[in-house]
C-alpha cells in the first residue's frame, strides 16, 4: 500500500465501499461508503454554521462509535478537540478557554459541566443525536441558532498543512500545553503503525483506549482505517466485559496501555473458552513502560506476539516500536517506528551507544511547535530535533531502551535511580501484578524511593519481604524506603499509572 494520504478524509477514501469500517459489539456496521457520506454531511453542517478548517471543535462524549465518527468527521471539516468526559466545571473551563473553541459537542440528553461552562463562556453548543439503527456511530447535530455560531461557510477538504486534532500535555509538573497537530502529522503517524503492525483491510481492530487521547485516536482508530480494516469501538475499556467482547467481535488485534493488559490478565483463568477461540495475531501496548514479565504471562496466556511501543502526543503517537515480525526485545520499546531517534547530552551531540541520554526525534509525524508557548519551544526543540524529556539508551541493534522520564529520575541525595528499573526487579516477585516506584521527599536528601504495590489474587507479601527481595539485586540505595501494599494504584485519566505527584495522593508527602 503506498503512502499517499496526507489528510484525515484521505485516510477515510481507503476502504472499499462496501468493507465495514467502523462497529461496536451488538451493532450495526457502518461501511466505508456510509462513514465517507457521513463525514461529508457533518462537514456541511458545520461549515453552513461558520465552523471552518482550523476553527477549534470541542468535544465531550464517552467513547464509542459515535466519538470515534465525531473525531472523524470533525478533524476533516474543522479542528478537533476531544476532552475527557469525567473533567470537573473548573477544569472544563480551563481547557475551552485555552483552546479558544468555537463550538462545543455534547450527547443529547447527557448532562455534563461542560454545557453550564459553555453557557457561561458563551460558547455555542451542538447536540449529538446518535442513530445507531444506521450503521455504528451514525449521527445528526442539533445546531443553536445559526446567529450565534457565525456566517456560513464552504465545506472544502482540509490541506496536509490544516490543525486537525489539538491535545494538551498532561501537566503533572507545570501548566499543560497545547499541541496542534497537523493532518501531515497525524496521516504520517497513521502508515507508520500501520507498517509496524504489518494491518491489513482484514484487520480488526476492539477499541479499548478511551478516544480522548493520542493513543486511542491514532494507533486504535485511524492507523487500522489507514489499512482500509475494520475499527470496532467498545464503550470503554471494561475488565469483565473484555473476554465477552473477544468472543464477540473476534478481533485481530487490540492496543491497550499495562494497568489494562494487567487487569485482563487476572480474569483470564476465568475465560478459558474465549481464550481458547481467540483469532488475535498479536497485542500492542503502549504510553507507559510494559514490565517484561507482564509481556511473558500475556504471550503464554494468548500465544501470540505481544509488540511493545513507544509514543507521546507531540509525535501524534508513534516514536519506536518492536517489531511484529523479527527480533523482539522485552524491556526496550524496540528501534523507530517511523521518525529518526537519536540518544543525545546535554548539547545536543549523540552519544555512543550504550551510553545514556536523552532520547530526541525528528520526522513528519512531530508537531511543529508548542502553541503560544515560546519558552516550551526554546526548550523543546534544538536544531530541528524535538527533546522528549525521556532518558534512554540505544544498543547495537538500534534498540531504544527508556530508563525513566527526566522529571521522574529520583535524586537521593546525588544518586539519580530510574524508578523503572526498581518496578522491573521488584514486578520479578512471585507476588506481585503491579509495581509503581516513585519520589518521595526527604529532610536530609532531598528525595528518597518508595514503592506501591498490588499483589496477586490470594498471594501473600509483607513490606519487609519485599525490600529484603529488592535488596538481593539492586544497590542498597536503590531499595525503596518505603513500601505501600494496595488494593488498587491511582491511576490517570488514561489508565497510565503516574509516578509524578503519587507521594502527595498517598499521603507520603
């Protein structure tokens, strides 16, 4: 398949007619003819309310065909903003008024604070009426009155150079930034899963990551419509439900984050039967690190090739991948998966490798700059390299191994400890499913290591049997100090465990 998509409604003229591109467990199909005149309709409708190429579309729906469609559908006529639907009033009011929406898109008949926030910014509103009876995610938008959104407009198809999609950075240590991204960028990222994962329009692909995010909108939604395969969009990722829906939908493939492919994970001696009639050819995991021994139990469990991946918004996704086919290395995110990477110091120079540094890309999948934010891009960017903020090393083989984010590297007293590598040794205990190690202050070094744990099912630990087991094989000051032992890990809105910020949540700081 040659890579000549540059756009999002590019991506959507792939599929043949007739192929199905988008479902959901229990509905409708919705073809590719039926998802290109939908797209083209929505189009209409927004452009004959003076939404336009790079006017800014905020979005709030629970995931789902109809989300999956509204960015669709969206990014090609205007510029997508898709927002978590759980955000509270204020941080909805934070978000529309950085991103300086047009429009805002709710269900009908959903309450959420976003509408009052709306309202009080003055900020239109557009309901989404869903009609699944014709195929899944089909939809109309009630509009306000066509006065209080502006003069109409053309719909004319987007160019590679148009915004589709804003996100913002996760802000755990400052004030989150805008990033725009281009139909370029997210249409390069697109092939670049899709040659990874070697997709195919016999794909099919169980949506589980939540469609607010880059993960789930690139690599779960339109890297498989780039192939010209099958997108089957489940409510949200649903731990009891997920064996079900591989019964169901009898999927090729699903792309989850670890705090998911862990849960699946222990309900899978429960679901010998939907184990058994699987037709995935592999997993894919992404967005944070996927303990090796998590990836040993999922190839035992499903016996197929697990792909570990590496991304991050600003590079609509994809940076580095293992490969499908060929050498996988558990422990690494594998070579580039799309963009150049380099491991570089402080001057930007590369280092050699086996030596550490930080990991930084180039490529026509990376954002073009940070949006009014001239002192992130000074930091940024170096030469037309992007600084990931992730510090890593590379082998001989090109293999990028991340040793931790820079901002979460803990300083103890001078002593700089990956937080990564202590889950890795600690996650080797018989015990444990779930390991998240991360700073906590000190009075005298500044930072010292602690550690949560979740054990497994009926499996029996003691904090001081878990130092002791760390202590046989990792420096003594890189033991953790202290050791929680939890029912359940706070997790981000993604389902991302976020060592930034876990000492205060806990209850250490």
């Amino acid at each position: 398949m040659t890579d000549t998509a540059s756009t999002i409604a590019e991506i959507l003229k792939i599929g043949a007619d007739d192929a199905p591109a988008l479902s959901s467990p229990g509905g409708v199909a919705l073809s590719y003819r039926a998802l290109r005149a939908h797209a083209a309709k929505i189009a209409s409708a927004l452009a004959a309310h003076g939404i336009g190429h790079n006017d800014r579309v905020a979005i709030v729906l629970d995931n789902g065909p109809e989300m999956a469609t509204a960015f669709l559908s969206v990014a090609s006529a205007a510029t997508a903003a898709p927002l978590n639907p759980t955000y509270r009033a204020e941080e909805f009011e934070f978000y529309l008024t950085d991103l300086r929406a047009k429009l805002l898109i709710v269900a009908q008949g959903k309450d959420s604070p976003s509408i009052q926030v709306a309202d009080k910014l003055g900020i239109p509103i557009a309901r989404l009426v869903a009609h699944p009876e014709q195929g899944a995610g089909s939809f109309d938008l009630e509009f306000p009155s066509a006065a209080s959104t502006g003069p109409a407009k053309k719909a004319t198809p987007p160019s590679p150079d148009d915004i589709a999609l804003v996100l913002h950075t996760s802000g755990t240590t400052s004030r989150p930034k805008i990033v725009p991204l281009a139909h370029r960028n997210i249409a390069a990222s697109a092939a670049n899963i899709r040659r990874t994962l070697a997709l195919t329009a016999s794909d099919r692909n169980l949506v589980i990551m939540p469609l607010f995010h880059i993960h789930g909108l690139i690599a779960a939604l339109t890297a498989p419509l780039s192939a010209g395969g099958e997108v089957s969009c489940s409510p949200g990722f649903n731990a009891l439900k997920f064996f079900g829906w591989l019964s169901e939908v009898r999927p090729t493939w699903y792309t989850g984050v670890p705090t998911m492919h862990q849960a699946i994970l222990l309900r899978a001696a429960n679901n010998p039967d939907a184990i058994a009639g699987h037709r995935l050819r592999f997993i894919r995991s992404s967005s944070s690190a996927l303990p090796p021994t998590v990836i040993a139990e999922l190839e035992r469990v499903f016996g197929v090739p697990v792909v570990e991946a590496y991304g991050m918004t600003e590079a609509a996704h994809q940076m580095a991948s293992n490969p499908l086919s060929g050498p996988r290395k558990p422990g690494t995110v594998g070579p580039s998966g799309g963009p150049e990477i380099r491991i570089a110091d402080t001057t930007g120079a590369t280092v050699p490798r086996g030596a550490t540094g930080e990991i930084v890309i180039r490529g026509p999948n990376v954002m073009r700059e940070y949006e009014n934010n001239p002192k992130a891009n000074a930091d940024a960017f170096y030469d037309g390299w992007f600084r990931t903020g992730d510090q890593g090393v590379m082998d001989d083989d090109g293999y990028v191994s991340i040793t931790g984010r820079l901002k979460e590297i803990i300083n103890r007293g001078g002593e700089k400890i990956s937080p990564r590598e202590v889950d890795e040794i600690i996650m080797e205990h018989p015990a444990v499913h779930q390991c998240v190690t991360f700073a906590m202050p000190h009075d005298m070094l500044g930072e010292d290591v602690a550690a949560a744990i979740v054990l497994r099912q009926g499996a029996q630990a003691s904090d001081r049997e878990l130092r002791d087991f760390a202590a046989t094989r990792l420096a003594a000051f890189k033991v953790p100090r202290k050791i929680l032992i939890l029912n359940e890990i706070p997790v981000g809105a993604t389902g991302k465990l976020q060592r930034i910020g876990l000492a205060q949540k806990l209850g250490l700081a």
